[in-house]
C-alpha cells in the first residue's frame, strides 16, 4: 500500500518513501499551504529518518525556501519553534509504529494541518520541481532548550523536589528533555534502558512484558512515578509507584482540571470519566488530532484537547504553578506528564491517590497487527450494517444499548461497558477499546474482543 495520511500525518512503508516521493509531497505542501518563508525540519531516531529529512530539506531549499535544520527533536519541540518563528514545519517520524515505516506530519506557521489542508496536498502532487532555485540552509540547537524552559518556568523548579522519577528512555526523542525538564524541576531522575535502536513504544496499547518490566523498576529503584513516550514524542507514558499504567484519557483532563480549563475536546475513544468532573462543556470528536484541533477551535475558550494515547493540545493562555504557559495547538507529552506529577506532589499524595478520586470508568485498548486494512474495514462495514450480525458477534455480551459510528463502532451495553473497534489509522492494525467499571473487568472484555476479532480476521 502507498503513503498515505493517517490520523496524524503521512505513514508508509520506508521501502515507499523514496526521496522523489518525499520531495513531491514536500513540493506539495509548499504549494499548497502557507509557509512563511522558511520550513523548520526534525526527525526521530529510526535509522531510515536522516535521509528522508535529507529529502525534504532538499526539496524545501529547490523551492527557493530556507531550510531550518533541527536534526533529532520532539515533534512537539519542533512545532512550538517553527509556531513561534512564524514559519512552517516537517517532522520525520512513523511515530509508534514500526521501524520498517516511516512518515512525515506537516505543520502550518499556525500549527498542524487540517484535513482540508491533506487534501489540498495531495491535490498538488506531481507538478514537478522549481529548478535553478537554492534556497538557505542552517542548522538550529536550541529549540530543546526552549521545550524544557517552557514548563519549568510553568510548573516550578521545586514542583517535583524529593520524587524520584524514572525515565523509559528506548529510542524516544525526547529522552533527554525528559529528565532535564523533571530535574530542573526537582526530581531525582533514575534513567533506565537507553536503547540504541528504534523501539516502537505505543504508549496506548502496553504489552505485557513491558508493563512487568515497567512494575519491576518502580520496585527495584522505589520510585514515585515512572514516565515515556512514543517515538517522537507526542504521546506521554505515565506509571504510578505501583507500576500501573495511568491512561492517557485519565493524564488529559487531570491536566486540563489543573489549568483551570473549561471546556474538553477528545475523540469518542476516550474514557466517560470526562464527562463527569465538572467541566462546562465536553465534545467528542472521530480520532485523529486534526479533529479535535478542529473542535477546539470551534468551541474557543480555556479548551484543552487530549487523545487516548495521551497526547493534550493547550488552546489557551493557562496559569501553572509558577506561571504562565502559552497555547500549544498539537499533541504535547510534557505538559500531560508533568502537571498531574506536580498536582500530586502539591497535594501531598501519590500518584495513584490522585487518580482514585476520579469518577471510577477504566479503560483498555491494544491491538492486533498485521491485519489487511482493507478487512478491517469490511469487517466494521458487516457489523455496523447488520443488526443481527453484531448481536451473533457479541453473542456473550448484553443487551445493546446504543451505537455510535462517530469513528469505527462503539458499542455501549446493559451493564454500562463499552467496546470500540476501529482499524488504525496508521498501519494495518485493528484497534479495540474497552471501558468498565473496573480495571480487571476493562481488559478481560478487550482481550476477549480482540481474540474474538482475530478468530475472524487474523
């Protein structure tokens, strides 16, 4: 299967991401988007990033444009500088997905693309090059910097003082802004199993291994809390000092409650928790972030975004501890790492007291890889299409009590569980989502769906 846009950027097979295909989608974003006169360039850690960077910063310099280098960055580093140079933004990344595929997320002077955007790239695909035009290049070092400063001076440089905190690096980009910003925050950092290749680390479907390691280090280096991230660095990874995984759907409006926001956007995938803290206004949105940006925009306001996998967009000017901290408007894993830590520490509570005050929805989701897109999508069509389908489907669960098709199919039952299905968005992967009213009871039912999905599809 070629390229193609996925929730958040392109996604493809690097044995597809050719430089002539990379540079005629830079090309086309260039066309077809505002850029301010210059495109700042990151990249994540895959072995394949460098030259597809390379592509497209020839690409952006052909067009007669200056190319700001930033070599391995966060994207949502690179974002906040393109954002506030007024200029536009390519990330080389393939996220959380595997190694063998690669992408690229493009990025207005005002923020991520839209889908509108999407389509007017794809629009202007092979018109060809500008020749005999060079454009300036230079290579830029601070931007990581300014990342960590933007939270410390949010959040305090005693917010985390006597926490110790441990750092997952693997291949994250942003290994090393996470322990300088929880450092110069106060924390004790312990940093553990720094890797030197790509992991794939999907902050929203845990393996089992990786949660028993995850639990053995809380123990082994009795820490208050352990954190990560996805390849670059746009969806955080909480555990508390148990060793259990906090959600990102749980990290997103506790991070929202603690700026004092208003109103919440997040895809329908999310946990039903939201809807009972107090906010003034929840929307839910299909998944993917130009979406929620989408809905964020619509509702103005202290809004604040969050997906499932934990990434939060900030659309306002939000008071932290220490002070102020301007809109952000793409996924973020800092922010929703460390306000609701800081929260904690403020409160004089673990981690996990801070989370058992919450209204008491848990969720579950992993998924099956190596699935055709193409049945995923078939699949969904019976089930959605055909009543007596579902119901034989979900033979062992009870009575049906609502259906909602915003994105893929939500099931809501008799004794108030929940299971989403949807393919990804991403890669040829099928996604489940449950919640319940326990933990145990959430991933029973998704370990349980996704064995029944894989009996028909895998």
């Amino acid at each position: 299967m070629p390229p193609k846009f996925g929730t958040s950027g392109l996604r493809g097979l690097v044995s597809d991401l050719t430089p002539d295909l990379v540079a005629d989608y830079t090309r086309a974003f260039l066309r077809a988007c505002p850029h301010g006169g210059a495109v700042h360039v990151g990249q994540d850690l895959r072995e394949s990033s460098p030259d597809i960077a390379a592509a497209v910063i020839g690409a952006v310099r052909g067009a007669g444009l200056d190319a700001v280098d930033h070599g391995a960055l966060p994207t949502p580093a690179l974002a906040l500088a393109a954002m506030r140079a007024g200029q536009a933004a390519v990330m080389v990344t393939g996220s959380h997905i595997p190694a063998d595929r690669n992408g690229l997320k493009f990025y207005l002077p005002g923020g991520e693309i839209a889908k509108s955007d999407e389509q007017a790239i794809l629009a202007a695909l092979g018109s060809g090059s500008e020749p005999g035009q060079t454009g300036g290049y230079r290579r830029e070092k601070g931007a990581l910097a300014a990342y960590v400063s933007r939270y410390v001076e949010a959040v305090g440089t005693e917010a985390l003082a006597g926490w110790r905190i441990g750092v997952y690096e693997h291949s994250s980009v942003a290994r090393d802004a996470l322990a300088e910003a929880l450092g110069q925050m106060g924390a004790t950092v312990v940093r553990l199993a720094r890797a030197d290749h790509f992991i794939p680390v999907d902050t929203e479907a845990v393996d089992a291994g990786t949660r028993d390691m995850l639990k053995d280090w809380c123990a082994e280096h009795r820490l208050d809390a352990l954190v990560s991230t996805d390849g670059d660095a746009d969806r955080p990874m909480v555990v508390d000092a148990g060793g259990h995984l906090v959600p990102g759907d749980v990290l997103g409006p506790l991070t929202a409650r603690s700026l004092g926001a208003e109103v919440i956007a997040t895809p329908v995938s999310s946990n039903t928790m939201v809807d009972h803290m107090g906010f003034a206004q929840v929307t839910r949105t299909k998944i993917g972030s130009p979406y929620v940006i989408a809905a964020m925009e619509d509702a103005g306001g202290k809004v604040v975004g969050y997906e499932a996998n934990g990434g939060l967009l900030l659309g306002f000017a939000a008071q932290g501890p220490a002070g102020e901290i301007a809109p952000l408007m793409t996924r973020d894993c800092l922010l929703p790492i460390v306000a609701p830590l800081a929260m904690a520490r403020a409160k004089g509570v673990s981690l996990a007291e801070l989370v058992s005050d919450l209204p008491q929805r848990f969720t579950a989701a992993d998924r099956i890889a190596g699935i055709a897109t193409e049945a995923s999508h078939a699949f969904i069509a019976e089930l959605t299409g055909n009543a007596e389908a579902r119901a034989a489907f979900f033979a062992d669960r009870p009575e049906e009590t609502g259906c909602d098709l915003t994105d893929g199919l939500r099931v809501g039952f008799a004794d108030g569980s929940v299971i989403h299905l949807r393919p990804s968005g991403n890669a040829p992967e099928f996604r489940c989502y449950a919640e319940a009213e326990t933990v145990s009871r959430a991933e029973t039912l998704m370990r349980e769906t996704l064995a029944a999905v894989a009996a028909r599809l895998a």
